[in-house]
C-alpha cells in the first residue's frame, strides 16, 4: 500500500497568485494509469473563476482553466507535468483545448495517449514534453463542425497483446443532439498508434442502433465494420441496449435500457471485455434503474453481466459511480460506489462485496476508483483531500477484504507524513520538483 500526493506545479500557482486558503478555485481527480515499468500518470484539471476578472490582463486576476498530467517514478516522486488546455501566462497557445471528461492510456512504446468525449485523442511524449500527435473531434451539432476533424477515440484502453480497446462516437443517432459515444471497438494485436499510424478499430459492439438521421458523412474511415466504416446500417447488431433488455426482460420498459448510455469499456484479457451500459437518466431519484456491465467477446457476443449486484442496493446512479476498472493480466474486474467495492472473476462471478455501511470499509465513499495497474494495484484517489492510494490486489480476490482494511488503516499514516513534507493548505498539493511542460 502506497499513498502519493496529487499535485500542482508551485510556478503554475505563484504566475496566478493563487492563494488556496481563498476561495473562487477548483480542482478536480479525472483518472490516473501505471506504465508497465512502474510510473504513475495523473490527470487533472484545476480552474479558477472570479466574477470581477473578465477581461483583466493581470494573471493574478485572470480566470483560467487547465488540464494536467503529471508522471510519477516508481518511487512516487513527480518528476514532470504536462500543462494544458489553455495558454501559461506569456506562452502559446495550447496544442490541446480542455475537456472536462478526459482519460489516459499508455501504450505499448511509453507514449501517452489523452482521450475525451466525443472523439479527441492526444499523444504526449513518455516525459510528458512534446505533443507527438493529435486527432480532434470538436463537440456541436454536426452543421457546425469544423471540416478539419480527425477523430480517433473517446477512450482507449491497452490489452496485453498491444490491442487497443476503444469507444468511439457518432452524429445523427436517435434524437441525440452532437456525438454520442456509441460503439466498442479494437484493433489487432501489435498495431501502432502514433505520427501518421492510425490504426483501423474494428467495430464488435453498437449502444444504439437506431442511425435514420445519418448521413455518409457522418463516418469515419478508421472504425469499420466488415469491409465498409460504421455508418447508418452497417454496425454490429443487435445492440447492446437491445441484447440486454431482452436478457434483463425489461424490453419496452419505461426503466429498460432504451436511450441507455456507456462509459469507457475495461478489458478482462485480449479477448474479453466489460462495457458499463446504464438506463437513462431521469431528473427524479434513478434508484433502481436498470444497469449493467456487460461482457462481450472481441466478436461481439454477449456473454453475459458481471454479477450479484441489485439495483437498488448497489446502485451506482447514487453518486453517479459508473467506473468500472479490469485487470487484463489475471483476468478480474473490479467497481466501487456509494454502497461498495466489489470484484469479480472473468466468468462473472461476484468474488468479493466491501459494503461501505461497515465500519471498515467506510472511507471507501470517500474515494473515486480510478484504474487497475499492470501489477494488479487499484487506484483510488480520495474525492478532497487529492491523495493517490495505491492497493494491491492479492492473487486470491477471497483475500482482498483484508488487503483493503489494512490499505484504508495506513492511509492515515501515510497521509500525515506527506502533510510533514509538503504542508498543503486546503488539500492543495504544491510541488515545484518536477519539470513543467506548457503544451
């Protein structure tokens, strides 16, 4: 078990006057991965909003909002951070805009890929200092999309074989208005992503199916299905909110899976991979609405739901917890909530439930999971106090309730000799170690 601080480079702080103990500033967690070699990269977003500041030319005053990924060494020091998503003071402009919904990927040579909604994807240098290439997916209506767009993915995520693991989205589905994410697809093992390699995805899964708005532009060469791109008809069918509410029996269901949305798919293994699919979203309590993590087969077949979970019991709509996280390397995935943490073996089976209503476990709801390690470790960031924990998973998941009691009970030791070294006020991090790299 390991606790690293999440944190702000010290020069980005000073250029804006920022005093954390003031308020008008945010920061925020969005997710955090681990390279094969043992670093650690974090993404982060930090803003700040002053009424007063509109149009000031003075940093002090200025409103801003940047994104961040910052690698750590094995031994949990930063050592670089990428700045993105607007202008440092006096620099140029970003080569990356900010997006709020953002996640991270390191690929098989060290690279690091920034994936967001709809479809932007990023490569950055392992050291975190030169943009290597970009595809970009401007949010809108379609009408109002620049020409240039070049999208890969929303998300990418990287199996042991090198495959890549990606949703992507598309225009003119149902009565959604811009992109939607809506389809699961891979690549082949070996296949590289980089300047001027964009690899071709291979579409195994479709969320909607329902595409009479779209038109032949609204496809993309890299993500096919058969010989032709995904487009109108030709896509994986049925859907997936089709195949699960005839397993789920509740097709034509008011509380079913119809205008059902996805978040980022896990992979279990090279061949195998989990897709959280959730029921609309209603203004009222969603307690009780349909859920599922679905598992499916690099050929599209559904092969079921991670299972044990009731829906109201273990709803993740309470906090809106809809991350699921996989080891692909042992096979096991794992999702944390309001309610629990809970693990689960490749054919389904629920292995473990930690629910948060025992004393134990209680801290749990105060932290978001973030990503599964090569080495078998969950990330879990604590939701104010920016701490990245580190718990590693043992090989038997019948023993992974004592490993989380005993991670949770060294939290604290190890979260007072971090506030020793850097004394952070309002749980802001400052660190001025690590090189800062304005992209």
């Amino acid at each position: 078990m390991t606790v690293l601080p999440i944190t702000v480079p010290a020069s980005l702080l000073d250029v804006h006057h920022l005093a954390p103990e003031a308020g008008g500033w945010g920061f925020r967690v969005d997710h955090a991965v681990a390279s094969a070699v043992g670093d650690t990269y974090v993404l982060t977003g930090l803003r700040r909003y002053r009424a007063h500041a509109a149009g000031s030319a003075d940093p002090a005053e200025q409103d801003f909002g940047y994104q961040l990924v910052t690698r750590y060494g094995s031994d949990g020091k930063p050592t670089a951070t990428a700045v993105f998503g607007q202008a440092v003071p006096g620099g140029s402009p970003s080569a990356i805009p900010e997006r709020e919904v953002t996640t991270l990927a390191v690929l098989p040579d060290g690279a690091v890929a920034v994936s967001s909604k709809p479809g932007s994807t990023h490569l950055l240098s392992p050291d975190l200092d030169e943009v290597l290439a970009s595809w970009p997916m401007s949010w809108g209506w379609k009408k109002e999309q620049d020409t240039g767009d070049d999208p890969f993915a929303a998300s990418i995520a990287v199996t042991p074989a090198g495959r890549l693991l990606c949703m992507t989205s598309g225009y003119g589905l149902s009565n959604w208005a811009g992109a939607h994410p809506n389809i699961v697809a891979v690549s082949e093992p070996g296949t590289a992503l980089g300047p001027g390699l964009k690899p071709v995805l291979r579409a195994i899964a479709t969320l909607d199916t329902r595409t009479d708005c779209q038109s032949d532009a609204d496809s993309y060469a890299h993500v096919r299905y058969g010989d032709e791109p995904v487009g109108r008809g030709n896509r994986p069918s049925p859907s997936l909110a089709e195949a699960l509410s005839e397993l789920t029996g509740t097709s034509g269901s008011l509380y079913g899976y119809l205008d059902s949305t996805m978040t980022r798919p896990a992979a279990l293994g090279d061949d195998l991979f989990v897709v959280p699919v959730f029921g609309k979203t209603y203004r009222s309590t969603n307690l009780g609405q349909e859920f599922s993590f679905a598992l499916v087969d690099d050929r599209g077949v559904l092969r079921g739901r991670l299972g044990g979970l009731h829906l109201r019991e273990d709803s993740p709509f309470t906090g809106f917890d809809f991350t699921v996280v996989a080891d692909p390397y042992r096979a096991r995935a794992f999702h944390l909530n309001r309610y629990g943490l809970y693990a689960w073996s490749a054919d389904g089976a629920l292995r473990a439930r930690m629910s948060t209503a025992e004393k134990p476990f209680k801290p749990l709801v105060h932290f978001a999971l973030l990503e599964c390690t090569p080495a078998g470790e969950l990330l879990l960031a604590h939701r104010k106090q920016h701490l990245l924990l580190r718990v590693p998973v043992p090989q038997d998941l019948d023993d992974l309730t004592g490993a989380v009691e005993a991670a949770l009970k060294g939290y604290g030791r190890e979260r007072t000799a971090l506030k020793k070294q850097y004394t952070p006020v309002n749980w802001l991090w400052s660190d001025s170690a690590a090189t800062v790299n304005p992209l």
